[in-house]
C-alpha cells in the first residue's frame, strides 16, 4: 500500500526565500505601506495646497467641497493645516526618538557589558526616571524652561532615553557571554569593536520596532503638550494644538475643528504601532 | 492489503486471541493543508498492537512521531493536525471521532501519560498533592477528603518520605526526581489499564533514571497495566519492554518481541540503531548518515532508502508494508 | 525569605529610587539655567521678594546644601507655596487628591471588568473574531490620544445624545457630607442616593476615557499571558489526564495568568493616582493632574513639582505594595 492522504497530490513547499531584499520584504507590509504614505504627503502634500496660515471668507464653516475638512474658528482651512501639521508633528517624533536611541542605546548596551556598579547606577537612575509619569515630568521640566520647539524635542527624546536604556541592556546581557562575543574577546578585540561589530547588529530588530513605537509616543506627548498649552502654541499648525483650538468647540456641534487633526493623530500612531508589530512578528 | 494486517488472526505471540488492549491501525495524521494547500503528513499509516499488561516500548529518533502517535491515542493532537485515516481502538471501542466527554473520562481514566520534565508538568501555583487529589476527584468523584487521602498514600507508594506533608509543598519545592515520582503517581492515581510515559527520564540526573524507571516498571506490574514508554534510546527499551515497536518517519519499521528484534534486527534501520547504541557503549560514536525526511507528503520509497547502508534499486519502487516473519512484523523489502 | 526581609529589601530599593526621584526634581528647579527665584514667585516679583526667597532656599550656599535643604524640607511635609493660590502646596494637593483618587480608581474598575476577561477569552479562541475584535480595540486603546477620545466622548454622550451632564466638576448636585472625600463613597455612607446618583453622573465620561485607555495594554498583557500559560506543560498535563476544560482555566491557567497581570495593573493604578492630567483638563476635574495644568497656566511652577513628585512617590508606593501583595500570595516566594 502507499500512504496516500485522501487521494490529494501534496504541494511541493518551496524552500523560502530568506536573502530576499529587505525593500521588497516591507513593501509586502500594509502598515509600512501606509505609513510610507503618511511620510510622503507629510513632505509633498504642502506644495500642492495654500499657506496654513491664510485665512477664508468663513469661520467655523462645515466641511465642504471647498473646505474639506471645514475651518476653523480663525477662518483656516483644517484640511491644510492638518497637512502642514504632519510635517512638524512627525519631524519631532522622529528627531526625539533618534536622539533617545542614539544615547539610550549605546548606554543600554555599555550597562550590560561593563556591569558592576556602572550598570547598577544607570539602571537606579533610569528607574528611578521610570517612575515618572511621562507626561507630568515633561510638564515639569517644560516649565522651568521656556518652551520652544528645540527644548520640547530634547525633553521628550530624555524621558524616552530609559527605555532604551534597559531594552537594549536586556537584549544585550544574555549575548555577552555568548560563546561569538567570548571569542572575540579572545582575539583581543576592544570593548567598543565588539560592542559595535558583534552585539549591536544582533539586537537590531527589537530595537527597530521599538523606535517605530518611540516615534508614535513622541508624537503623542508632544500633541499632548500642545494640547495643554506649554507646547507649540496655534496659530503653529501642530495637531495637538489644533485639537485643543477646537475642543470648544466640539460640544456646540462645530465638531470638525478638533476631530480631524485628532484623527490625524490616530492614525498616524496607530500605524506606527502596526509597522512596529510587523517588524515584532514579521522575517 | 491493510497496513496493519492485524485481522486475519494468526497467532502472533502475548495476548494473541485477545482483543489487544490499544490497537493502532493504519493511523495517519496530517498537518496544515489548509487552503495554502501545504500538507505534511508526520504520521504515515502506524499500527501498533499493545496488549493487555504487557510492556511495550515505542523507539525513534526525535521527529519519528512517536509523541504524535501518543498525543492521537489521547485525543489531543496539536492545533492544526487532523488524522486523515486508521483506527485507535482501546479494548475494540474505536476512539477517532469518540466525543469530548467520552475522550475525557478516558484520559486520567484508563489512559494516563506521564511526560518529561516533571517540574514544569506539575502547576506551580497549587499544591502537589491537591493536583492529585484533582484528578481523583474528577475521575471517581470522590470526596475532597477522600481523594486527598488517596493522594497521600499514592506518593507514600511512590517513595516520596513524609508523603502526607510533602503533598502539601508546591512543585518548586520538590527534586526533578521527587517530581518525577508525584507525576507518576498522578498519572496511576485512577488505575488506569495503560500507561503511555514519554520520555519518562529524559533530563534527569543518570543515577535519577533507573530508579525512576524501576519504580514506573514495578507500580505498571504491580497494577496489572500496560505501558507504552515512548524513547529514543534503545537501550532502555531493552531493557524494560517485553514488546519493542521502531518507528521511523512517521511509519513503524520493525516490532515484535525485544529480544527477538534486538538479538537479529531483520530492519536495517533497527540494526543501525543498535549499531549506534552499542559502538557508543564501547567509547566510540557511531551516527546514522543523514537526516530523517521533512515529510511533506506521502512517500514513494522506503523512507530509509536513503541512509541505507544496503539499499538496492527494489527499495526506490515502493513503500515497503510491513510483513511477518516470525513473532514479528517488518517493513522491509530486504528481510 | 521572610516577610519581614523581604518587605525592608523592597523598601531599601523604593529608598533608592526615592533619592532618584527627588535629585530629579531638585535638579529641575535648582541647576537649570535661570535664576529659580524667579520661578518661585513668578518673574513679575520686585527685588526684594526674590532677594527673600534667595535667602530662604539657601541659593546663595552649595548646590549639596541646597539638596539637604530641599530633603528636609520634604521630609517635614513642605512642599512650598502656591502664589496662584497663595496655599501651602501641601493644603492644595490633600484637597485635590480625592478627586483624583475617585476618577483613578474608577477607572481601573472599569479598566478590569472589560480587558481582562476579554484578553482571556480572546487568548482562548486564537484567531475567532473575539480575537479579532480584541487585537482591534487595544490596538486603538494603545494608539488613541485620550484628550481627543474625551472630546469625542463628550460630544457624543453630551453634546448629541444629552445623556451625560456638562463636564465640569465632581457634581453638580450636593457635596455629601464628607467621610472619605469620594463623593461617590460618601454618598453611599451617608445614603444619599441624589448625592450618589450627580456624582456618578458627572465621573462617568472620564472615567470610561481612561478605562479605555488603560484596558489597552492590560488587555494585551492578559492575552500575552494566557496564550504562553494554555500552551504550556502543565496545562498539557492536566489535559491529558482529563481534567475538565472549565477547570483547566479556571483553577489551572487563570492563578499562573492573574499573578503577572496583577504587576501590570499596579504599573496603571500608580499612574492613574498620580493625576491623569489630559483627562482631569478635558473633564475639569479638580484633581492632581488639573491642579499642575492650571499653575502651568499661572507660572507657577512649585505646585507642579510637587505634583511630579507626588505622583512619582505615589508610583513607586503602589508598586511596593503590589511586590508585597505578590510574595503572600505567590507560593513560590511564600515558602
């Protein structure tokens, strides 16, 4: 007898293709597809639309086909400003996160390969930053300086700068004694070569997927800043500022003012975290 | 002709005349084949035929199927295999297609497993004897009393000292070999007429092994039940199995009685087994070229074929069935 | 380990952090540039009023003397002054902080009820369309900003529908007679049910915002859990020894979920307590975070130190009472 599987011909699986381009891997991704999307508008979209700032013939005017998304309660067209606002918005997100990266990730890693008391003071520290509320600490600092759009950037990127810290430090630690790293070691290579050459590269994808959630938290927090009014101040075209501007005017029914810059928010947080779980689960 | 050809009655030794204890025939199980169309087949027309007390041992290298074959017999097959076709029967009751109450009495019931790792096996937020006292509960529904004092006396039977306050510490709190002996007593706590151990000793201490497998041979004989001890070591199947079934790619390759089968493998692949175990038990390694087939789909040849040291062009034209000879049964083209 | 050390270690930890904490906001006031006099009594204050305050917080003296200073200043519960308000910080925080306590703690009532047993049975049909639903909802809780899903709430329950009241205050109705300073809780004690029924009303639109928001992530964490827990070898065990599907759950995988969970909703609670600014703006609910927001507005920055500081302490609290709260419960730090 043969052992036929009710009579159905099996399909062959092919072997997977695993060195396929890394490009053509993401552009298989929805999320990444639609936040290539959000990222090209936020650069070009300006150039085919008016100044943020001009002011129309109506205020709190519906949506339209003149006013898609309405004005606002200076006149402006909201379609324009949300527009304008992804490039300031996303701008930010992005500057913070890469700063927090560029010195939570090499402080992570430093922590997990030095150890000692070195390790043990940045990870006091950084808990001990942890224990803030996010939002209330970036308050606090925002209002012992004066807030401008360089100072906001710094502060979010610095309450960011502990998760990067202990995320690096615990993908890092099991690798440290990992037998690759020891015979590197071996061959006498410095602290930094391996750290770099070696460690790094292997821990590259949580953080990666982490960087694409920082970015959506950024964002977040300086929407939320804004929204309260210590970060970028109307009539700046920055979603949480928007929101904030329309909050009035959302239970008098003039709804749009704040609904669509929020939702430009959420969608575009929202796409973040999607590419970071693509990233999570996806190769 | 069926796989099996266990239904022309022919004496075939221990428990012949009798309607086996577990009967496996022709049992193959499927993964996936979904409407990505991608099939593989792990389990390739088993049969198997365990008698009532008797001992019979399961061997393969990992990815033969054997835990498969376990996990079908209980019903309880891994999220997206299905069993394609053949029969489970326990004492003549076929269990493929037996509903969920029926299955669940018989687990715990009359077919009990035992796993490796004993520690992470047991649940490390309740007490040890309170998860024995569970199952005993569920499946005679006694008392909570009652089943707790059973729980007690089935670890005092099992070595545990001090059972009745040692059924009171959590898992964390026991040895990989205590727990290995709470495990056991487990799955013995409702009598049940088989027990499947797989793996029983795998990572534990050497000294650990044998008297944990002294202890599950002597509580399966002192109960009258059968055992299926599921390994991949051929040297414990010698030397605890009355019975020996070998499997290989999904297929049972050789099985009969041990010392018959082990004396003179009629099945190149029992030989190269037995070769493997006992060149290592001399100082030196021997390995079996090759590697097991992925098996993506029903096979053509002997699965062998391949790795064989005396394959021959007869090999390559179809899937050897197996036959008898003698007191056992072989699926080889050559024997 | 004893409870007793167990509890000092946690406690020697939470100092640490605590002296993190503090440098933190120490460091704020103190070293950034400016001189902090001015932030102190807001920069329209004449000479003498900031050559006062010069003088009072030793800012003349050594940033170590400065810190000891603002320790023990602290340590004897002086947080400084309001000129908002012209309070002591102390008195301001202790009115608001039942406010935020009431919306906080409803929050996560109602955070619970809805995640938790949602990300359970979502974990247990992977894949079904409460799976589905569930990925959906804490994908939108984690990435929605909850000033914006407030005012979405708001018009819809109060502007269009008029279910709920204008969204300003605690109640609009009578204060009960304070006991607890919840009015919720009050109105219960003293069974005034108009009392109980304005309050209610008035909590209801934040408390669900935040619920939303905070439900996400537990709701992610729960499944996260009960996916590894219904996967592993315990769970298989007491499976294939017939235990019941409803005690599977319920007695064998929900203890092992619950325990790492209840350490997420510590991380929560502790941040709902320490003033959920966005919310409490948007609602204006009189609490911590609206109480930060409004001396932003004014310059007037020692109340929101304060309030950072508060609310990381508070963090930091409820943490090591939830660390304390796990080693009695969990037995394998109990014994």
């Amino acid at each position: 007898m043969t052992a036929t599987a009710d009579g159905q011909a099996p399909a062959v699986s092919k072997p997977p293709r695993r060195r396929a381009r890394a490009a053509g891997r993401l552009l298989r991704r929805p999320a990444f597809v639609v936040l290539l999307l959000i990222v090209l508008i936020a650069l070009f979209g300006p150039f085919f639309l008016g100044d943020p700032l001009e002011l129309g013939p109506d205020t709190l005017a519906a949506p339209s086909m003149q006013n898609w998304f309405g004005t606002d309660q200076f006149s402006m067209d909201i379609f324009t400003r949300v527009v304008h606002a992804a490039r300031l918005d996303l701008l930010v997100g992005f500057i913070a996160a890469a700063l927090a990266v560029l010195a939570g990730m090499p402080l992570g890693a430093l922590a997990a390969y030095r150890g000692g008391a070195f390790d043990t003071l940045l990870l006091r520290v950084s808990e001990s930053l942890q224990a803030f509320p996010t939002l209330l600490l970036a308050l606090g600092i925002v209002t012992a300086l004066s807030p401008s759009i360089p100072v906001l950037v710094m502060i979010i990127a610095l309450v960011n700068v502990p998760v990067y810290l202990r995320l690096t430090r615990s993908a890092v630690q099991p690798l440290v004694n990992a037998d690759f790293v020891l015979a590197a070691r071996c061959a006498g290579k410095g602290q930094f070569t391996i750290l770099r050459r070696h460690v790094l590269p292997n821990v590259s994808e949580v953080v990666f997927a982490q960087f694409s959630v920082n970015v959506a938290w950024a964002i977040q927090i300086l929407a939320a800043l804004s929204f309260v009014g210590v970060g970028v101040k109307l009539p700046t075209p920055e979603w949480g500022a928007m929101v904030r501007g329309g909050a009035d005017y959302m239970i008098y029914g003039q709804w749009w003012v704040a609904l669509f810059p929020g939702l430009a928010i959420l969608a575009t947080v929202l796409t973040l975290n999607q590419v970071a779980d693509e990233i999570r689960h996806g190769s | 002709m069926n796989a099996g050809g266990g239904m022309d009655g022919i004496d075939r030794g221990p428990g012949a005349g009798e309607i086996p204890l577990l009967t496996v025939e022709d049992l193959t199980v499927g993964f996936g084949g979904g409407e990505d169309g991608g099939m593989s087949i792990p389990l390739q027309g088993v049969s198997l035929r365990v008698p009532r007390a008797t001992r019979m041992s399961l061997v393969g290298e990992s990815g033969s199927g054997k835990s498969l074959t376990a996990s079908a017999v209980l019903g309880l097959l891994p999220e997206g295999a299905r069993v394609l076709r053949g029969s489970i029967r326990l004492e003549g009751e076929e269990l493929i297609g037996a509903d969920e109450r029926r299955m669940r009495r018989l687990r715990g019931g009359r077919i009990a497993i035992m796993f490796q790792n004993p520690r992470a096996s047991l649940n490390p937020v309740h007490t040890v004897g309170g998860q024995i006292a569970e199952v005993i509960r569920v499946h005679s529904g006694a008392g909570r009393r009652e089943s707790r004092n059973r729980a007690v006396d089935l670890l005092d039977q099992m070595g545990i000292p001090d059972a009745r306050r040692r059924a009171s510490d959590y898992v964390h709190q026991y040895s990989g070999g205590m727990a290995q002996r709470a495990v056991l007593a487990m799955a013995l706590s409702c009598r049940p007429d088989l027990l499947i151990a797989d793996e029983p000793t795998t990572g534990l201490d050497a000294t650990l092994q044998q008297q944990v497998l002294d202890l599950v041979i002597e509580q399966v004989k002192a109960r009258g039940a059968s055992l299926l001890l599921i390994t991949h070591d051929i040297a414990i199947a010698r030397q605890t199995c009355e019975q020996i079934a070998v499997m290989y790619a999904g297929r049972v390759m050789e099985s009969g009685p041990t010392e018959e089968v082990t004396a003179a493998a009629a099945n190149p692949y029992t030989a190269a087994l037995l070769k493997a175990f006992v060149t290592v038990d001399r100082g030196r390694m021997y390995a079996i070229p090759g590697t097991v087939p992925t098996l993506s789909g029903p096979l053509a040849e002997c699965p062998f074929a391949d790795r064989c040291e005396m394959v021959g062009p007869e090999c390559r034209e179809r899937v050897p069935e197996l036959r008898r000879i003698g007191g056992r049964e072989v699926a080889c083209v050559k024997a | 380990m004893p409870l007793a050390i167990y509890i000092s270690r946690r406690l020697a930890y939470m100092l640490v952090a605590l002296f993190g904490v503090s440098l933190v906001t120490f460091v704020v006031t103190r070293v950034l540039p400016g001189n902090p006099a001015y932030l102190i009594v807001g920069a329209m204050a004449d000479e003498s009023t900031v050559a006062a305050v010069v003088e009072r917080l030793g800012l003349d003296q050594s940033i170590y003397e400065q810190y000891v200073r603002y320790i023990r200043q602290l340590l004897s519960g002086d947080l400084g002054d309001s000129w908002r308000t012209s309070n002591p910080v102390s008195v301001d925080i202790g009115a608001r902080w039942p406010a935020t306590i009431e919306l906080g703690s409803t929050a996560l009532v109602l955070a619970l009820a809805w995640s938790v047993p949602f990300g359970i049975l979502s974990a247990l049909r992977r894949r079904s369309l409460s799976d589905r639903l569930a990925n959906a909802v804490s994908g939108l809780g984690v990435s929605i900003p909850e000033f914006w899903l407030g005012l979405i709430l708001l018009l819809i329950f109060f502007g269009t529908l008029e279910w709920a009241p204008a969204p300003i205050g605690r109640t609009l109705g009578e204060v009960p007679a304070h006991t607890t300073g919840l009015y919720t809780i009050d109105a219960i004690l003293a069974r005034d049910w108009e009392a109980f029924k304005a309050a209610a009303a008035q909590l209801i639109l934040p408390a669900s915002t935040l619920a939303l928001v905070v439900g996400a992530p537990l709701l992610r964490v729960t499944r996260g859990f009960m996916r590894e827990t219904m996967a592993s070898h315990h769970i298989r065990s007491a499976r294939a020894l017939g235990i019941p599907e409803r005690s599977i759950v319920l007695r064998h995988a929900l203890p092992n979920v619950l325990l790492p969970v209840s350490t997420m909703v510590a991380i929560m609670y502790g941040y709902l307590l320490g003033g959920t600014v966005l919310v409490e703006f948007v609602f204006a609910w009189p609490g911590i975070g609206k109480y930060a927001i409004d001396s932003i507005a004014a310059s007037d920055s020692i109340p929101v130190l304060a309030a950072v500081l508060l609310s990381a302490i508070t963090y930091l609290f409820v943490y090591l009472m939830m660390d304390v709260l796990h080693f009695v419960i969990d037995p394998r730090t109990r014994t």
